[in-house]
C-alpha cells in the first residue's frame, strides 16, 4: 500500500514539475531568442 501511495505521489509530483517547468522554458525560449535576434544585429 505504501508503494501505491509513493507511486501516486511521485505521478503527482512529476506533473507539477511539469506544469510549473513549461512556462519558463518559454520565457526562457523567448528572452533567448529575443536576446539571439539583438546581439545577431549588433
């Protein structure tokens, strides 16, 4: 039953990495490109 219960929480505990993850690697991705694109004009 413990190993349920881990399982389950492990399952949990990777989505909300997930979920907080994603929104900065797209802010990332987008200062990264923003930053690309200025020093390549330069």
């Amino acid at each position: 039953m413990f190993t349920a219960i881990a399982d389950v929480l492990r399952t949990i505990a990777g989505a909300i990495a997930t979920v907080v993850t994603l929104p900065f690697r797209a802010v990332a991705r987008l200062f990264g490109g923003a930053a690309d694109s200025a020093h390549g004009r330069h």
